[in-house]
C-alpha cells in the first residue's frame, strides 16, 4: 500500500492553502485547516466551530490526508511512482473519493497509468457548477506536471 510522503503533504497543503477559521469554500461547504470539510471524528466543520491554528490543522489534515491515500492506494491496480500517487491523491482530496472512484482518469491509470491522455483527464476537474475556476486550473495542471514528472 503506497501512503503520502512529504512532497505529497506539501503538494495538497499548497493548495488548499491555511485557514485557522471555519470558511465557506467555493463548493458551499464550511471548511476548516487546509480544506477540511470534516473531522477525524466524521463530524462535519460548521461555520460556528471554534479557530484552530496552524499545527492544530496540520495534525487534522495528516489524519484525513492519510485516509484518503489509503483509498486511493486500494483503487489503483497498475504500478505507479510516488510522484504519481500524491498527484492522485491531491485530485482526490480535492474532488472527493466518489468523484474520483468513479472517473475516467482512475480508469485510465488502471489500463495504462502512462497514457498521455491522462493530463486531459486531470483537467476536467477544474470547475465548481459546471464553472471553470483559474485556481482549479492552475491546480489541476499542477498535479498533472507532478503525475508526469
């Protein structure tokens, strides 16, 4: 089972940016720390919920970090590189683990996780209600230079 190394915690934490209080992101949902829409625990963040600082949601994004990396480790079935599990790994943590299971890009990865056609497929990702968003762009082309490097 492949898990998250340094460069992936950095990768997602990068872009998910740090907020010590509850927020409403773009998808509407109260997210806390970098871009924790729920707790350990499985409670969801309210926009009521006390500030927390920095180490505080490092700590609480490793724990779900971590969970989405052992979810994805259990997804993939073709060998892939480190640099290509945390690029998955920031996508799914991103879109969330149903949108990932069930897309076009899991299953190419699965027949051939060389395919080139694999960046196009990062790059659907980029919108919130069918809206493209620049910081999802810049995103997703990320994690696709990171897949392929």
């Amino acid at each position: 089972m492949k898990l998250l190394n340094n460069d992936g915690y950095r990768l997602i934490t990068k872009f998910e940016g740090f907020s010590s209080k509850p927020y409403l992101c773009p998808a509407k949902l109260a997210t806390i720390g970098y871009g924790n829409t729920y707790y350990p625990n499985g409670k969801k963040v309210t926009l009521l919920d006390t500030p927390i600082n920095e180490q505080e949601a490092f700590s609480l994004f490793k724990v779900i970090a971590d969970k989405f990396a052992k979810q994805v480790s259990k997804l993939i079935t073709y060998p892939i590189t480190q640099n290509q599990f945390n690029a998955l790994v920031s996508l799914a943590y991103n879109i969330g683990m149903g949108n990932f299971s069930s897309s076009t890009l899991l299953k190419k990865v699965n027949i051939n996780a060389k395919d080139e056609s694999i960046k196009n497929e990062f790059l659907r990702w980029n919108k919130v209600n069918k809206v493209p968003v620049k910081g999802l762009t810049n995103r997703r082309k990320y994690e696709a230079d990171i897949y392929f490097s």
